[in-house]
C-alpha cells in the first residue's frame, strides 16, 4: 500500500510540472518587461475644409460618432488597435470626404461582427453637408446636426439627437432610436425596433417594417404626410394631446390584424391587397382581404396612415 501510494504521489507531482510548464509557455508570449502585455489603443486625426459629401463605408462593429457645428471644417478622430487583417481609407477629393474599411484575406469562417471590434470614429462635419453611409453593418450616434444623412447597411443600430432635415435608413435588421428631431423621415428594415420621440414631421415621412416593432411620439401636430406600417407587430403613432388635424386612415387584414383608435371612424370598407408572406411560388398573385377604417378631423390634411397585417395599427391622442 505504502509502495502504491508513493507511486501515484511521484505521477501527480509530474503532471503538475508539466501542466505548469505548458501554462509558461501559453502565457510567455504575452509577457513583456515582466508584465501581460496589451495592446495600446493607436489614434490618428484628420482636418478639411468643407465639402458637400462625406461618403462613410464600415463593416464588423465600428463605432461613429457625428455631430454638426458652425466651424466650415471637417474633423475625423480615428481610435483604433492595429490588426493585421482590418485596413483604414480617408480620401479627399474636390467635393467629397472618403472614409472606407477593408477586411484583407477574409475568412468565410469568421463572423463579420467581430472585425474592427476596437475601431471609433468621432467626426465633426459642417451644417447642410451630406452623409451617406453604406456597409455590412455599423453603429452610428448623430447629434446636433442639420443636414441628410443617408445609410444602407445589413444590420445596425442608429441614434439621432437633435437633428435637423432628412434622415433616411435602409436596412434588414434595424434598430433605431431618434429624439428631439425635426424634417422627413424614410426608415425602412425587415426585423428590428424604431422608437423616435418629441418627433416632428414636416416633410413626407414613412416608417417601415416587417417583423419590428414601431411606436412615433409627436413633439407637435404632423405637416405633412405620415406612413407608420408593421406587417407583422405594432405600428403605434402617439400625438400628445396635440390636435388631431387630417385625413386619418387605418388598415390590417380582415380578421387578423387590430385597429385602435380614439376617434370615431367615418368610413370603413373592405378591400383586396396582395398577401404579405409567400409559402411556395403558388401564393404568387393571390389575394387577401383587408379593412380600412378613417376619419376627417378639422382638414383632409395631411394624410397619417397606419397599416399592419397580423399585428396591431394605433393611434393615441
């Protein structure tokens, strides 16, 4: 017995050295001037005149950060960690700002969300400019501006502060988030969330989706046309307590989607419209039957439509 249990004292005291050896070796790459090394964060800056375009293309999980100001220059603070694999392109041309990434030898393998991990832009870009942004996917925050801005991306998120002129979003998967902001609005996803608070409609807007979710709260009675339409969950306008004026119209498939309304309808009719969801190429062309209630209160404008299919078309004074 005594033999037996000095034996498996010597193997697990050999294990144990090997097992510390290996661990020495993983970590020892890794160790410089006797402390875990870490990659430090790099930044770059640019500075121009301004101009009438900035042209921004991301991928993975880079980061923007716009706001707008009165100083007639453009500034691009880039922070970054240097990767082999994850290139960075600012070019100026007589109108335009270019900002573009590159993945070197992509692997097909690895999802695209985990490249520029550690990439920020801060850009601050004169009033009246154009953004126009396009990739795979982004995360982008703007406040303060006046302006266009203008995205189509795979998936991302978006957040608008005090902005001011025409924000248009195209995306399939979409999360976005406005306060505080005033013009036309053209957001459109196939899955995703919209929320937009003290909104203010005062060119023609339209906010679209399939599966998301989309609730408008109003900072003030709409100007012009309004289109709030999910196929499949809520499409919600709240006005505040400010005056219900216009041509009110509500639409959801018969016997399936919900209409809510505070107001007391004038006219209701069903009609035929083309179905929403497609099981084989034989549902092409067919037909399903919706219900559309409206009212007229105080002027037939402007025009707020809510629409939905299974999901549910409100309106809250």
């Amino acid at each position: 017995m005594r033999k037996a249990s000095l034996n498996y004292e010597i193997v697990k005291s050999r294990i144990m050295k090997r097992m510390f050896i290996i661990s020495l070796l993983f970590i020892l790459p890794f160790i410089q001037n006797g402390k875990l090394f870490s990659q430090a964060f790099e930044e770059e800056t640019w500075k121009f005149p301004g101009k009438d375009t900035l042209s921004l293309e991301t991928l993975g999980s880079t980061k923007v950060f716009i706001s707008g100001s009165n100083s007639g220059e453009i500034e691009i603070k880039l922070r970054y960690k240097a990767r082999p694999d994850e290139k960075f392109e600012v070019k100026e041309r007589q109108r335009t700002i270019y900002l573009k990434e590159y993945i070197l030898n992509y692997n097909k393998y690895r999802p695209t969300q985990t490249y520029f991990e550690d990439c920020t832009f801060i850009i601050t870009i004169p009033h009246g400019m154009y953004v126009g942004c396009s990739g795979s996917s982004g995360e982008f925050k703007v406040a303060g501006f006046i302006g266009v801005f203008k995205a189509e991306y795979g998936l991302g998120k978006f957040i608008f502060n005090d902005v001011e002129g025409s924000i248009d979003l195209q995306l399939a998967q979409l999360q976005a988030r406005i306060h505080n902001s005033k013009g036309s609005f053209s957001l459109s996803s196939a899955s995703g969330l919209i929320r937009a608070t003290r909104l203010t409609v005062n060119g023609n807007s339209s906010f679209m989706s399939g599966l998301g979710s989309i609730k408008i709260s109003l900072a003030r009675a709409p100007e012009s046309d309004l289109y709030v339409g999910s196929n499949f969950n809520k499409a919600q306008v709240r006005l505040n307590g400010h005056p219900v004026t216009g041509y009110f119209e509500f639409i959801a498939m018969a016997g399936k989607g919900r209409i809510i309304s505070p107001i007391k309808f004038d006219k209701e009719e069903t009609f035929l419209d083309d179905i929403k969801s497609y099981r084989d190429s034989s549902d092409f062309g067919k037909k399903s039957e919706y219900k559309r209630k409206s009212f007229i209160s105080g002027d037939s404008n402007p025009k707020i439509t809510l629409k939905t299919v299974t999901g549910i078309a409100q309106l809250i004074k």
